[in-house]
C-alpha cells in the first residue's frame, strides 16, 4: 500500500525519503532518518521497529545491506516485511517479503533505493531511481522529482492518501519533516507545496535551534 524512496546526498552528507500510501499518516510508522547513520523505510505489512533497528545497527558499524540482513533475520515476520536501506557510504539494500501486496518491487542505485507494493506498475521503482538519479538541486527537490515520477507511472493501484518527506542533516533534529496524514486528493502535491514554504526558511530554523541571537527576525508582534 505503499512507495517510497531512501537516498544519501553525496555533496551535503545528508539523508533523506520520501512516502506515499493509500493508508493514514504513513510517514508515521514508515519513514526513518538518522544525522551522520542513514535512512530506512518499513512499509507493506508494517513493523516500525524495524526501521529503528536498521538505524541502530548502521550505527553499530554494519553497511546497508548487513543491516537489512541483520533486521530480516531478527524479525519473526518478514515475509510480511519490505526494507529499503541507505547508509554512510552510499551503500544501499532492500528486501521484500514473499508476502509482500499487490504488485510489489524494489531497484537501487547509486546512493538511492525505491520500493513499493501494490504499485500500478511494477516499473515504478526502477522510474523513481532514475528520477533522482537525474535530478538537480537540493535533496528534498531530488526526492520529491522521484514521487512525481511514480506517480506519472500510477503510483499505487489505488489511491493515495497521506504523504512525507524527512530530511536530516547535521544536527541530531530533523533539517525538514513534512506530512500529509490524511489527504482526500493528492498527497504528494500538498507535500510538495509545503516544502516550497519550508526550503526557504529551513536554515534560519537550523540558526534558531544553535543559536537564536543570530537567527533572521520572526517578523512577530512583540518580537525585541
């Protein structure tokens, strides 16, 4: 019920995916991202723990594709499981589940990976890797060019209701965290639209988290 994409920014060192699904407040319970470790993705039948115990085991060391290994084997489901992984280094891993929904698949390439499952067409991911691969500009531009590219394929087989887009950079707090938990039309638009009210504010954020006395004015009633 679900596609999304894991990437590593080869120029900023950040991380980031982007998530789209026919079910409620999929960024929720799906998306995972970690400063300085990676990014991962547990949809289909969903065990979030999961993406936490990739997380953790990048950090412990493992490269992408002993981490999704390691997680597959620890979980006493995974044939209900997908994983998309992307590590320090760039190295990327995926697993889907035999019992994985619909349509389902995944494809990698340098520093990205894509999956889904009850996809429209089983090209999609392949089409989102591309996307990416080919897209300029900063990584939540990038990532969200790759969404559009699933959704000009069909996307899921359905409809798709809820949205995100996690960005992290340097600093153990998100760089953005955008959702769309429940959205009747296109999800991914109102993500997009979002993001282009964000990308703009994003470091005077960054600033107003390391230190507020240099931060852009808030432009407030009351503000000294």
């Amino acid at each position: 019920m679900t596609f999304s994409i894991v990437a590593r920014c080869a120029q900023t060192g950040q991380f980031g995916m982007a998530i789209s699904s026919s079910s409620p407040a999929v960024a929720a319970r799906c998306a995972y991202a970690r400063a300085g470790v990676g990014a991962a993705a547990s949809q289909n039948i969903t065990n979030p723990a999961l993406g936490d115990a990739m997380l953790d085991l990048l950090a412990a060391g493992l490269s992408a594709p002993q981490a999704v290994a390691q997680a597959v084997a620890q979980e006493k489901f995974p044939e209900y499981r997908q994983l998309l992984c992307v590590d320090a280094q760039g190295r990327t891993a995926t697993w889907s589940g035999q019992n994985a929904l619909g349509i389902w698949g995944a494809a990698e390439g340098d520093s990205v990976a894509a999956g889904g499952n009850l996809l429209a067409d089983k090209a999609i991911p392949a089409a989102m890797v591309a996307a990416f691969s080919a897209a300029n500009g900063h990584l939540g531009d990038r990532l969200l060019t790759a969404m559009q590219a699933a959704l000009a394929l069909g996307g899921e087989a359905g409809p798709v209701h809820s949205a995100g887009l996690l960005i992290v950079g340097q600093h153990p707090w998100p760089l953005a965290e955008l959702r769309c938990d429940w959205e009747e039309g296109d999800p991914i638009a109102h993500i997009t639209r979002a993001w282009g009210v964000y990308k703009p504010q994003m470091d005077a954020y960054q600033t107003r988290a390391l230190d507020p006395r240099a931060a852009p004015a808030y432009g407030v009633a009351g503000e000294k």
